[in-house]
C-alpha cells in the first residue's frame, strides 16, 4: 500500500525488469515467427521434387529437435543454436545441381572418431532415409 507522498505510477526495479523480460520475450518470437515463415518461402519457392524433401526434413528437424530455431542461410533452410547453424538444407534446384544436400556445420555432434561425413546427398525420400536423417538430426544435437 501506498503511503502519503508516494508515488504510485513508478514501476519497481522487480515490475520494470518484469517489462523488460516480456518486451524481450514478443520480439524473440516475432523473430522466430518471421524466421519459421522465411523458411516456409524458401521451401516453397524450389522444385517440386525438393519441396517434398525440404518439408520432411523440416518436419524432422521441429519434431527431433525443437531447439533448432529455423533460418534462412543462402536463401535455404537451416536450424540454429544459438544463432549458430547447426543443419542446412541445400536444394537440388538452387544450383542446377544432381542431388540435394543435408549438411551438418561443426556445432552439429556427429564426430565419430578422427574423421566422419557431414554432408549427405538425397535424391529421394525413401522410408530407410527419413530414419536415417531423423538419427543424424537427433544424434547432431545431443
């Protein structure tokens, strides 16, 4: 309760860091809504063969490892930690290229002795390949 003089239209230090806290909360996830919404664009402007691809593989990436926030890199979808990529989907069609591309950046945890694979070329999503991104995906981010 207010006593005489007091004035009552000051915030606390408590009630002004609770504003701060909320502000810093609605622009985290209007950035993320904006984010998630580049990578929809994205995936919705490559072949119709990558589309297939891309949504599985983003699908994948939201369910095996929500704390991923999704991003654009190059103009294709990728999944950071901490602003930092740690998968990137290359489309087939950005580059006129044979194959479409799953890449793992170094934050991705998939080191297996002195030397492993980081990259994987997908032509087709077969149910033997949905199981094998899933495990990369997961294994990335333990």
């Amino acid at each position: 309760m207010a006593g005489r003089g007091e004035d009552t239209t000051k915030l606390s230090a408590e009630e002004r860091q609770a504003v701060k806290d909320r502000a810093r909360e609605l622009r985290a996830a209007k950035k993320g809504a904006a984010a998630e919404q580049a990578v929809l664009e994205a995936i919705a402007a490559m072949s119709e063969d990558d589309q297939v691809i891309a949504k599985r593989v983003h699908a994948i990436v939201k369910e095996v490892a929500p704390e991923l926030g999704p991003k654009t890199m190059y103009g294709m979808p990728a999944y950071a930690r901490d602003g930092k990529t740690v998968i990137l989907f290359q489309a087939a069609s950005k580059f006129d290229t044979r194959y479409s591309t799953l890449s793992f950046e170094d934050r991705a945890n998939l080191d297996d002795g002195p030397m492993w694979p980081t990259g994987f070329a997908i032509t087709e999503l077969t149910p033997d390949v949905e199981d094998r991104i899933v495990d990369l995906v997961r294994r990335a981010v333990t």
